[in-house]
C-alpha cells in the first residue's frame, strides 16, 4: 500500500481520482495505527467479517467513474492509463435502483431493532441459515457492544441449521473473538473462536484471510510472518512527529509479534521449580488460568501454541505481590512430544502490588503417531495476596490442557 | 427475507457460493464493483462506497500484517 500511496498522492490531490481501503482485519484499529505511520489518510472501510468474501490480501482495483471495475491487481504503472482514459457508462451502470443508496441507512436501525429473522417458520433450513447468517451480520456491524452477545447467537443458529457454512463458522470466531477482546468476554471466547476458524478452514482450505486468521495467534513453527512486529516502531515514529499514535483496543499479544521458527529452542537445563508438588496449592481460587489452544485441532506431528491467561480474583480482590518470585510457569511434555521452552518466568512489574492479567504462551509439537486428546501438564508458581492488606501467599495452580489432535 | 435485508446486512450478490480456489475475490472486470455497506474505520459510522463513485477510484483490500 505505501507504495501505491506514493504514486497516488499527486492524482488524488489534482482531483483526479480518489483511494478508499477496505481492511481485513480482527482488530481493524490496528490498521488505523499503521496507516497513521504510512501517511495514509484515505477513507477506510471495515470489512472485520470478511463479507467481501476475498480469500488473499492485497487487491488492488481500478474502478471507473460509473462504477465499473476495469483492472484486478494491476501495477502502479499502470494508473497513467486509466486515469487518461474515458470510459462509456456500461449498461448495468445506468440502472441505479438497486444500487444501495443513502435511505437504507434510516433503516440500519430497524434492522438491528427486530430480535429475530421474520417470515421462517417453515422455511428451508439452508434458507432460515442464511436469514440468521444476515441477521447476525446486521446485528455485528451495528448493533455494537451491546448487540454482541446476541449476534453471537444468531451466528450460533446459523452453524447449526448449516454445519458446512464456512462463512458463517469463520464469523462466528471472529464475533466471539471481539467478544474476548471486550469487558464482556465470556469464559472459553478465544477458544471457540480458534475451534470455529479451524472448523471454517477445514471447509474451504483455501480461504487465506481464515488461514491467516489462526496463524495470527499460532505456534511460530506454522507461522508465514511476524504479523504485528511493526507496531513498537510505528508509535515510536508516530511520536517522533509530535503525534500521538492512534490507541489500540487489543494490544498484540507474544505469538502477533512472533516471528517464524524452522525449529524449537528445546531448551535444557532448566531447572523444574517444584518437582515434588510441595508448594500448596491455590485451593481458594485467587488466580484464573484460561487456556487456549491454537489451532484448535492438532495435525499428528504437527505444532501447537498454548495461551495460558492469568487472572486475579477480581471478587476476592486478589492482586500479584511483586515484591518476590516472578510469575512461573512449568509444562511437562508427555512421551514424545517436545516444549519449545518447558519453563518460562514473567517479570514482575516494578511496583509492588499489581492485577493485571498476565499471559504465557508455550508452543509444543506433538509426535507423527499421536492421536485423539492429549492432556499436557502444566503448572504455575505465584506469589497472591487477598485484598490491600490481606494476606500474601505463594501458590502452585496446576493446568491440565487437553490438545485434540486429529 | 426480503431484499432490502440482505441489503441491510451488508451482503454482496455473488451468486451460488463457491470455494476461495474457484473465486479468491469478487471483482469482475467489465462489471459493477460490489456494493458496499461496512464500517467506517474512523468512527464505525456506516459508509457506502457509492459515496466515492462519480470519480475514477483506486480500491485497496488489504491488511496491515
């Protein structure tokens, strides 16, 4: 993109044609944020949901002044031309009726108003799908926040009238996903949304924006690229212009800013931290550990990215000490299966109490002869207290993650 | 479900589905460019894209990754 920006800029500024970007993208404020590094501050569609229903990025398309489009991917060296040239209207470009025009977004609101798809009962179940799929689009585009859950929802009835509708389960993960990166996340979000985009894969293997969409947040072994690795030295530019960098919902995690491995670090020896399970165990609950597995499903012989989100007690105001050992995390391997780093320690931050959630991510990859679900073992080390003044203690949690290997 | 609902929902006319290898995107040169209905990523206010036709446009699909 920066490179056609440059080869736009003065035809854009003549008035001589216009440039709008349409981002697909899970987190489209990260897309903000990079074009504000680039300059670039044409108008931005987002299209979250991939309703364009494009399987790479990027595309590139000229459209003429009625509409028309008259070049898929061309070169930047071919603007001259299409800028110089006039094209005559196309027949289908005279009929505007069913062109979408301004008076349907009055009716944006009605839509998102009506609780459920009208008219299906007895419909077809591909039909009542397809109504529900629509409906839950509607309801994710704009119903915002509040409308969220019950999207979520309508794209869960979709998957269920129509189990093979890709599109639908490739939505589904990024509702729930968007759902896990909002104060309402539910318990499992980040989960199911990796299980519906692995599902959606599965169905159309070809679809690379789904594909990206997995390797985003999976193990560096399976990775084609660092996806956000830009974004450290995008804010750092941006502040050096005196600006302030656009704010990011959903900060990228470890596996966003990782880059490719062709192997494991295997690392050895490290010392396990509590062989003999003394340290007593976190029986009151003042740490949550939500676990994800990506991708969903496991291929014999083939890499996983364990995301272990810690959690304190909000109820119990629980809070991390961090005047003592850092958050540690030990997994054990079963027979045959290899730890990128079986031990992994989370600095603690510089003042002495904190309740962030804090986030470990492993990569394992599993044996050629694996098969079914397998349990990894795992456990962390913390140091907790209960409340401002309350008692602090040292915690062993043990996690137990299962890997569905296929 | 009537038309204006599909409309509604942001969809774009493309016909029986097909697999991402047989249609990696909807573009058809000679034909209209879909119509659009989506977010803005300034304000998520809604945005046609018909807004930005009447002016020879350059069309950018793409991510930041």
């Amino acid at each position: 993109m920066p490179g056609w920006h440059g080869a736009t800029l003065q035809l854009e500024t003549e008035g001589k044609i216009r440039t709008v970007g349409i981002i697909q993208e899970q987190h489209p404020d990260r897309a903000r944020l990079f074009m504000q590094w680039k300059g670039m501050d044409w108008p931005i569609f987002v299209d979250a949901l991939d309703l364009l229903e494009v399987a790479v990025v990027p595309i590139t398309v000229f459209v003429d002044e009625h509409g028309i489009v008259r070049q898929v991917s061309p070169r930047p060296a071919d603007l001259a031309g299409f800028v110089a040239r006039d094209f005559a209207p196309a027949a289908a470009s005279e009929d505007t009726a069913n062109r979408l025009g301004l008076a349907d977004l009055a009716a944006l609101a009605v839509a998102v108003e009506a609780r459920v798809p009208s008219g299906l009962e007895g419909r077809p179940d591909a039909e009542q799908a397809a109504a529900w799929k629509a409906h839950a689009q509607t309801l994710f585009l704009w119903g915002g926040a509040d409308e969220l859950d019950t999207a979520i929802e309508a794209f869960e009835k979709a998957v269920d009238l129509e189990p093979a509708d890709g599109q639908a389960r490739f939505q589904l993960g990024v509702a729930v996903r968007r759902r896990y990166d909002s104060p309402r996340r539910r318990a499992g979000d980040f989960q199911r949304a990796v299980d519906q985009w692995s599902r959606a894969l599965g169905l159309d293997p070809n679809q690379y924006i789904w594909r990206r969409r997995i390797q985003q947040y999976g193990p560096r072994l399976a990775k084609p690229y660092p996806f956000y690795d830009w974004v450290e030295r995008a804010r750092a530019e941006i502040r050096t212009r005196g600006e302030t960098p656009v704010e990011l919902v959903a900060e990228p995690g470890a596996a966003e800013i990782a880059s490719p491995a062709k192997s494991f670090e295997n690392a050895k020896g490290l010392e396990e931290p509590d062989p003999g399970g003394r340290i007593l165990r976190d029986e009151r609950g003042f740490v949550s550990v939500e676990k994800t597995v990506v991708p969903g499903t496991v291929v014999a012989g083939g890499p996983a990215r364990l995301h272990l989100v810690f959690r304190p007690n909000a109820s119990i105001k629980a809070h991390w000490n961090n005047e003592a050992e850092d958050l540690e995390v030990w997994l054990e391997a079963p027979p045959g299966w290899e730890v990128d780093r079986p031990l992994i320690r989370v600095p603690n931050p510089p003042q002495p109490v904190s309740r962030e959630t804090r986030i470990v991510e492993v990569e394992v990859r599993s044996p050629d002869s694996a098969t079914g679900s397998v349990t990894l073992s795992a456990y962390a080390l913390y140091y907790v207290c209960e409340d401002v003044k309350g008692t602090c203690l040292y915690r062993r949690q043990d996690i137990a993650v299962a890997v569905a290997v296929e | 479900m009537s038309a204006s609902s599909w409309f509604l929902a942001g969809l774009f006319l493309l016909g029986a589905a097909a697999g991402a290898a047989d249609k990696p995107h909807p573009f058809v040169v000679g034909e209209p460019v879909p119509e659009l209905l989506l977010p803005s990523a300034e304000d998520g206010r809604p945005r046609l894209l018909a807004e930005f036709l009447g002016s020879k446009l350059v069309l950018h699909v793409f991510a930041s990754w």
